[in-house]
C-alpha cells in the first residue's frame, strides 16, 4: 500500500522485469504498477465474510455438513461432536459408508430414496434416527441445501441437522393419548381459553357428526 495525498492508502499491484547489460549486469529495471484497491477490499470483504460464517457454524448447535457430489465430507462443525457424542480423539470417518452405518437400520431405505429424490426436486427435509456413540438413538430433521457453481453444475450439498428428539416424542405421545380416548365411548371435546376446538375424538362424531378435521379449530360455542 502506498498513502495517497489526501491520507487514505491505495492497494497497488507492481510488476517490474530486469533489464540485463551486455556483460550480463542488470543496467535498469522497467516495470508498471495499477491500482488495485477495489480488487483488495472484495477480497478482504470476502474472507471476513469466511470468518464470520465460520464463526457461525462453529458456535451452531444444529450440525452442519457439507458435502461434495461424490460424497465425501468437506466439513462438520463441531455440533456433530457434541450432539452425537463422539470425540475429537476418537475421531469419526466421514465418509458415506460410516455415516449411514449409524443411520437406524429401519430408516435407512427411506433416507436412500429421499437422497436421490434430492437432485430432482424432490423434498429437502427428512427427519430419521441416527445412533449416538453411547448407543440411543435421536431423532433429526435434515435440511439439504444444494449449491451450484457459476456453470450451473452441483458442486456440494449443505446439510443442516437439527435434534427433534423431545418435540418427536412428544407428537407421539399425544398421537397414543389422542388414541386411547378415541376408544372411549363418551363424547370428549377439548378447548383452548378461547373456546377453540382442539381435541374431538371418535364419539363426538358419532354424536354431531362432524369429523375430528372438520371441527377442529372450530369456536365450541
């Protein structure tokens, strides 16, 4: 950098070639120098950019993969590590192999089919059970983001995975309530404060003979 007149510092870029004597002594040097200024601050820009991301899927507590078209891992934040409870020490091979070997077996066609679904258009997000090192297992929702290069090419797929685990059990919980009372013979019909529908089980219909979709949501009153 060279300070301009007014203060501010101008990023040039100088190119100079020898000019060799006769007796083979270098007599001078010619050379040119252009201003580089706005190429420097994109590139400065750019990597602070970096930085910044970084910092972002480092501190992340969902993990965050990227992966390249042929499968290999290019990199995992360290969410991976505490989510999943592997080590650094230990280390994992991130290779497609050893991932989908701690996918639970019963998942892992349907995360086949949702993988080449991917590439033609198909749903980004699934949700399935991967093994923690102890040996549970957890639930995520895995969100793929693809990124093309300038040509139009896929050149990786971002994968953000976020542990579902307890709002999961949860829905599944409520899904075995909602089936107990749907065996019970009375009408049950549950409210929020404000008197909107939000249980309706079998008997109900029965007795008013609105489904269980058509009147949830519904003011009871």
């Amino acid at each position: 950098r060279m300070r301009h007149a007014d203060g501010h510092y101008v990023w040039l870029e100088n190119r100079s070639q020898a000019i060799i004597g006769d007796d083979g002594r270098i007599i001078s040097f010619i050379g040119s120098t252009r201003d580089v200024s706005d190429r420097q601050e994109a590139e400065n820009a750019l990597r602070q950019s970096e930085v910044n991301l970084r910092a972002i899927t480092d501190n992340s507590r969902d993990i965050i993969m990227q992966i390249d078209v042929a499968g290999s891992m290019q990199y995992v934040n360290p969410a991976f590590f505490d989510m999943l409870g592997y080590s650094y020490e230990v280390g994992f091979n991130f290779e497609q192999e050893a991932w989908d070997s701690i996918i639970h077996p019963d998942d892992r066609e349907g995360v086949n089919v949702w993988r080449a679904n991917i590439g033609a258009g198909g749903d980004a997000m699934h949700i399935y059970r991967v093994q923690h090192a102890d040996g549970h297992y957890l639930w995520l929702e895995n969100q793929v983001v693809q990124v093309f290069s300038d040509t139009g090419d896929l050149k990786s797929l971002i994968s953000i995975q976020r542990d579902i685990t307890q709002r999961y059990q949860h829905q599944v919980h409520v899904q075995q309530q909602a089936q107990l009372l749907d065996l019970i013979s009375k009408p049950i019909i549950t409210t929020d404060m404000n008197g909107i529908i939000t249980y309706w089980n079998k008997a109900a219909t029965q007795l008013f003979g609105w489904s269980a979709s058509e009147a949830t949501g519904q003011n009871f009153d």
